[in-house]
C-alpha cells in the first residue's frame, strides 16, 4: 500500500508541487504529476523549466516517447498513470493506481470545488487500506 499525503488549504497548489517535484527529483526519484488539464499542465511545465535561474527540472509529457528516460512526467486526470515511485495528484478525480506508487502526495487547494472531492479521495485512500495523512499548509514540508 502506498503512502498518501493531504497537504490542505495551500494557497498556490502549484507553487507546493513544484517545491515537492524538485525535492523529489534532487533525491533521485521519478516522478509522475497528474494535473486537471491541458492548460494547467502547460503552466506547470513551463514553471519546471524556469523557476529557478539557471536550473530546470527536466520534464516531458507522460505520452512522449522520452517519458521512460525522463525523470518527471506530467499528465492530465484522463491519462494513464506511468509506473512511478511517486506522484504528485492535483487533479479533482480519484487516481486510477498501480502497484508501483509508493508515495501519493495530494496539494488540494483553499477552495471549496477542490476540497469536496479531496474528501471523497481522503476515504477512498483509506477505505483502499493506503497509510494516510492530512497536513494543514502551514505545517513544514517533510
């Protein structure tokens, strides 16, 4: 079973991802970010290639034919999930799982159109046997 985090009320979603994507990457995992669209996946993509000065966070759609040799892959909530260690859930819909997650991190938003589901995703998880954990925004990012 997976471990799954529920980092509420954050404020800019995107910002919280980007931070958990580069730490991720910097310890040497794969990971796989599921946004709600097309549009919201472009924004993201473009910040991982420009946020830091000098740096980028290399990035490919998860249908490229170089999503098995790059480290992070983005996809939108109807796209299969690539076998990765760790993913970053921003979409409203519930994630269809493989085996191979071990770390399921959910950013949901203050509002309320994204916390309604985030609650049904919430019991999902544990009714699924998956370790899960709420952590308010304001606590320190493990």
């Amino acid at each position: 079973m997976a471990h799954v985090r529920f980092y509420y009320d954050v404020p800019e979603p995107l910002a919280l991802a980007y931070e958990l994507v580069a730490r991720a990457y910097r310890a040497g995992q794969e990971v796989a970010v599921r946004l709600e669209d097309e549009a919201t996946l472009a924004t993201f993509a473009h910040r991982l290639w420009t946020q830091e000065s000098g740096a980028f966070l290399p990035n490919v759609p998860a249908g490229s034919p170089l999503a098995g040799q790059t480290p992070i892959v983005l996809l939108t909530a109807e796209a299969p999930i690539p076998p990765r260690p760790v993913l970053i859930q921003l979409a409203r819909s519930h994630p269809e799982l493989d085996q191979n997650s071990e770390w399921i991190l959910e950013i949901v938003g203050p509002q309320e159109n994204d916390k309604a589901p985030a609650r049904e995703r919430f019991r999902r998880y544990r009714a699924e046997g998956h370790d899960v954990q709420a952590i308010p925004r304001k606590t320190p990012t493990p």
